[in-house]
C-alpha cells in the first residue's frame, strides 16, 4: 500500500505555475501511474487577482474567460492611439475562476492529492523530503514555485523594478464604459515623474476593472492609488458615485535576478519563484504556460525539467529595459509611445511573447535608439 506521504512528484503551490503545471500532467496518458501532490496552505477560495493575456484564436482557458477584446487604446499627454488587435484577441480570466476549474478538473483524477500545510523546508538528498508544517513529505522530484531566499537577501546586487499596482472592479447605475475596447496603457495620470499609467478593462456598459499602475524602483502608500483612481473616473467618466465589487493589490517583482541558478537535479523552481515572470513587463500567463509544456516535454524526452526554459537573448533583452527604467524611470512614458506607435502591434506580441527574429528585434529596437539605452547596454554588459 502506497504511503499517503510519498509522491512521484510534489508540486508547492497551487497557483498560476503550480496548477496549469498539474492540470498539463493530468491530461497526459504518460503520467498515468504517477502520484502528485500538491501543497498550499490556502484552499484558493477567493478571487485574489486577474489574469490577462493575448494570443491568436482559441486557446486552452477559453471557458472560463471572461471577456475579449479585439481593441486596445494607449494614451499619454503626446498621443492618443486606436490599436486594432488584428488576428489576436486579449482575453481576461478571474483567478477564482481559475482555481474552482483547475481543481475540479484534477479532484476528477484519483492520482492527484490536494494537501493544505505550509511548507518550511526541502531537504535535497537521495531520499528528498519537503517537510511542512503538520507533516513530512517525500517524491522523487519537487516542483517548487517559493521565490528563493537568496532573492531576498541579494536584491542589491541585481536590478529590481516593482510593478505594484491597486485595482477596483466597480459597477455603475448608468451605462458609461464602452466594453468594444480595453485601455492598454494611460499615462495621463501618472505620479510624478515616473512610470505609471491606468489600465482598464470595460466588462460591460456598467462595470469595469479599473487599475493603477507602477513600474518602479520604489513604492508608494495606498492613498496614492485610490486618489489617482477617483481623480480618473471622475475626469474620464464624470463618476463620483460607483459601487466597489472587488478590489485587488499586488506587487510583481520585476527582475534580472537568475531564478534558474536555483534549479536542482531533484528540485525545479517554477512560477514568479522560477523566473517565470517576463523581467521587463511583468507578464506571466502565457510565459508560464509556453514553459509547463517545455517541462513537460524536457521530462518525457528523459531530460532534466528545467532545460532549456529560457532564450539568453530575451534575457539580455529585459536586462537593459529594467535598467533604463531604474536609472532613468521617466523613460517609461517615451519607452511605450515608441513601442506602440512605431511597431505593428503583431510585432510587439510577438516581441514580448520572445517568438521574434533578430532582425525584427533590431527593428524595434532601432525605435527604441536613445542614449538611455545606450547607457544601460554598456552597463548590462559590462556586468556579465
């Protein structure tokens, strides 16, 4: 009789990395006889944040999305952009959805053991344990989405941007969005000299995620938010009265810290604590389900998980724009107007998504040509 303790894999946390990671391995045949047990210390029954994300077509979470759109608008004190979306669609998902699917999907599964504990640590021998809180756990190989400690302790020595953010789901009584197209980027209402702008996703006429943004080297408090978020609706939709649904805060480590120094012969980081996190734009749906398929892959080809994960020109890519917008963080506003305004939108997905060549690489980043980046790809370089 098998333990209850004892896994083939262990995958700690159950969220975006940790299920879509469970979820692929639960559609595959190969994985069949394989025990999986993943540990969280929540049970992901509340909607903590939302998902967003483009790709072409249908995709694997369509039903569970909640809106699409097919246009996008970017604004700033020098521009005012309609951005069609051509063959792409911009799709939203709420985690709470996520969860409930994810989880009904896998409970369907008698392989799959959902096991609430906090773990503490993992014991990276021959005989692998994770030990937790109320328990001890042992597996063949652990996929491990906590962000390393030494991250916290070696932040100094690497570039971090936080992309820190308050966001209100509101409803109104009369129609006033127009839900035909998202607001991408608006810089209008940016905090001093720094890189922040309003996001926002019209569900419908009457409700909205309305969100303010940060790219930045530092934080600010929560008043900051909410008077920029008042200060928009009233200016752009003259609503002083709304009904707050949901409000959702957080902070992406925006970083050029190596996550995958961190990978073990037993033990693949994954997730924000893997470095799944795009460095320069914070993005993570779409790059965290390209590398669950990697995973996936390097495992039934009999490599290690975490080969290969990652293209170093991207990563030298995101080295520079995270510097300019460290030294020099009231680029940020020029950076995107030359994204959006002199490359075909198609382009830019497909740039930010790491599938360009390098001549269309070069083209952007002739668009880009400043002596802010010129500055900081000499200090990029001469730091490797």
């Amino acid at each position: 009789m098998q333990s209850d303790t004892h896994f083939d894999y262990i995958i700690i946390g159950n969220g975006l990395a940790g299920l879509q990671l469970a979820l692929e391995i639960s559609k595959d045949s190969y994985f069949d006889t394989y025990r999986i047990g993943l540990i969280d210390p929540s049970d992901k029954s509340e909607n903590d944040k939302t998902w967003s994300f483009w790709e072409q077509g249908q995709g694997k979470f369509d039903s569970i999305v909640e809106k699409v759109w097919h246009t996008a608008k970017f604004e700033s004190s020098e521009l005012s952009l309609i951005l069609p979306l051509k063959e792409y669609n911009y799709k939203t998902i709420r985690s709470l959805e996520f969860y409930n699917w994810a989880k009904k999907k896998l409970l369907s599964k008698d392989n799959f053991k959902f096991i609430l504990d906090t773990v503490q640590e993992i014991e990276d021998s021959v005989d692998l344990k994770v030990i937790g809180n109320t328990q001890t756990y042992s597996a063949k190989h652990v996929f491990d989405s906590r962000v390393p400690r030494e991250f916290y302790l070696k932040q100094s020595h690497y570039t971090l941007i936080h992309q820190h953010f308050q966001g209100w789901v509101i409803e109104t009584e009369s129609p006033c969005f127009q839900p035909g197209a998202f607001t991408m980027m608006d810089y209008r209402f940016q905090y001093k000299d720094s890189t922040s702008f309003i996001y926002v996703l019209p569900i419908s006429e009457t409700k909205a995620l309305v969100e303010y943004t940060f790219f930045t080297p530092f934080l600010v408090k929560a008043e900051v938010y909410e008077e920029a978020l008042k200060k928009y609706l009233e200016t752009e939709y003259h609503l002083t009265n709304f009904k707050i649904l949901e409000t959702e805060v957080g902070n992406i480590p925006m970083t050029d810290f190596p996550f995958w120094k961190y990978h073990t012969e037993n033990i693949t980081k994954i997730g924000t604590g893997g470095g799944w996190v795009k460095g320069s734009t914070g993005y993570s749906f779409k790059h965290t389900e390209k590398n669950v398929s990697k995973v996936i892959d390097n495992i039934k080809a009999g490599k290690r998980p975490s080969h290969q994960l990652f293209k170093k020109k991207f990563k030298f890519y995101d080295k520079i724009f995270l510097k300019v917008l460290h030294d020099e963080n009231q680029k940020g506003v020029w950076i995107f107007e030359s994204f959006y305004s002199k490359n075909d939108i198609r382009t830019m997905f497909r740039f930010l998504d790491e599938e360009t060549t390098f001549s269309e690489d070069l083209s952007i980043m002739k668009s880009l040509f400043s002596m802010a980046f010129i500055k900081a790809f000499f200090k990029v370089l001469f730091k490797l």
